[in-house]
C-alpha cells in the first residue's frame, strides 16, 4: 500500500509540474498579447490626434469660409445695386452702347487668348493683331460715349470694382474650401486608420483573455495538485511513522519473550552466558 501511495504521489507531482509549465508558457503568450494590445492602443491614440488636428484645422476653415462667402455676398449686393442703377437710366443712356461695350471686352479677350495659347502661321497672326488692335479703338470709342453720363459711368465703376473685389473673395472661397476638403479627408483616413487598428487592438485584447484564462486554470489545477501531494504527504508520513511503530512494537515483544526464556533457564539453575545475562538486564523485566 505505501508503494502505491508512493506512486500515486510521484503521478501527481509530474501533472503538477505539466501544469505548472503550461502555466508559465500561457502567462507568456498573455504577455505576448498583452504588449500587442498596448501597442495598438498607442497607434489608435496617434491615429485619433491626428484625425482631431485635422478636424480643428476643418473647422477652422469652414469658419473663413463662411466669413469670406458673407463678404463675397455682401460685394455681389452691392454690385447688382449698381447694375441696377444703369438698368434705371437705360432711357436716358444708350444701353445698347452699354452691351456692345461689354461685348467688346469679352470679344478683345478671346482674341488675346488664342493669340497666347495657339500655334498659328504670321500672317493669320498679323491678321489677329489687326483685329484686336481694331476692336480696342472701337472700345475706346464707346468708353469715351459711355463715360460723358457721369452717374451712369459712376454706377458702371462701382461695379466693376465691386466685381473685382468679389471675384477675390470668391477665389479665396475656393482655396478654403479645397483645404478644408484636403482636410475632411484626411481626418477621415486616420478615423479609418484608427478603426482598422482598433479591430486588431480587439482581437488581440481576445486572445490575451483567453491565454489569460487559460492560465488561470492551469495555476488552480497545480495549486490543486501541490495540496493533493501535500495530503499524501500526510498520509505516508503516518504509515511509515505507524509502520515503525508497529515494527518497534514486534521487537519488543519478541525481547520480552526471549527474555523469560532466558530467566526460565536461569531458574531452573542453568548456567548463563554474559550475553543472557545483559539481555535480561537491558529489559527489566521486573521480575524477583
């Protein structure tokens, strides 16, 4: 029976030991996850900064624009007020004259392009340049006619300079809203980013749980096992200390009886050796 408790009690360290083991390779590869996880989270974090600066920086500019738009809006107002006021004295100017004027420019302008943008022979170019030069004498003329109506000239300047000074508002529109649209898609790239990241950063965080767990279970069950030793433990020490007891018992039993042998002799007046004679004597058996 002490065998088999040995043995049991070897088979039951050695599982310890295999959890025990399993143990520290699970809590491993939880740290694993774990330093995994972390890093994730800090990409997520960068991710995130980024994406909020360029949303600052978009709304930054969708404010500019509204202001620029109010002024552009503002400037246009104040330009169709000044047409309107050529329109009403239409009767009293030639707005016919007023048309061609404005015909002219756009005409002149066309010219002048083609002439800067496409590959033409010198002589149809000569007969361009002769073209421009006769238009810009015949704008001249009804520039000269138009301005002799002072209000009407007046209101004409005026919305030409209101013109021009939208038309730079309205540029300026543009550049912001294309900045500001570099910078919605920009954020919402590192908002993607971080969401790509974050479903790694899960996983991750998953499989440290399950590692974690599992560790967990490894370290109850060899906690188990190093009690269940110990309760062996116990129960050897017993036998054997029960064991030499009972050995120490039969011993002296088997002195004790040897021991009457010896003094059955001796009263029977036989001779006794020194040896019969210590026995008797280490024993004490009392006896007078």
């Amino acid at each position: 029976m002490l065998e088999e408790l040995k043995e049991r009690r070897a088979e039951i360290i050695k599982r310890a030991e295999e959890y025990k083991i399993r143990r520290t390779e699970l809590n491993s590869e939880a740290s694993k996850w774990s330093e995994l996880r972390d890093e994730l989270n800090a990409r997520i974090k960068v991710a995130t900064e980024k994406a909020k600066t360029f949303k600052l920086q978009r709304e930054e500019y969708e404010e500019l624009i509204m202001s620029k738009k109010a002024k552009r809006d503002e400037l246009n107002k104040k330009m169709s007020s000044c047409y309107l006021a050529v329109k009403k004295r239409r009767k009293k100017s030639d707005m016919q004259s007023i048309q061609s004027f404005e015909r002219l420019k756009d005409r002149i302008a066309e010219l002048e392009l083609k002439q800067q943008v496409e590959v033409i022979g010198r002589a149809e170019e000569r007969k361009l340049v002769a073209r421009i030069t006769e238009l810009r004498r015949e704008l001249d003329r009804l520039e000269k006619k138009l301005w002799k109506d002072v209000k009407l000239a007046e209101s004409m300047r005026n919305a030409e300079k209101y013109r021009k000074e939208a038309d730079k508002y309205h540029e300026e529109v543009i550049n912001l809203v294309k900045l500001s649209r570099e910078c919605h898609d920009k954020m919402v790239d590192h908002f993607k980013e971080a969401d790509r990241i974050r479903k790694k950063a899960d996983s991750a965080h998953l499989l440290f749980l399950e590692a974690q767990k599992e560790a967990d279970e490894s370290h109850k069950r060899y906690i188990r096992y190093i009690r269940d030793v110990r309760d062996f433990d116990r129960v050897i020490s017993g036998l054997q200390r029960k064991i030499r007891d009972d050995w120490g018992f039969r011993e002296r039993i088997e002195a004790k009886k040897k021991a009457k042998g010896i003094y059955e002799r001796f009263k029977e007046g036989e001779k006794l050796s020194t040896e019969d004679l210590m026995q008797m004597q280490r024993f004490e058996l009392g006896l007078k």
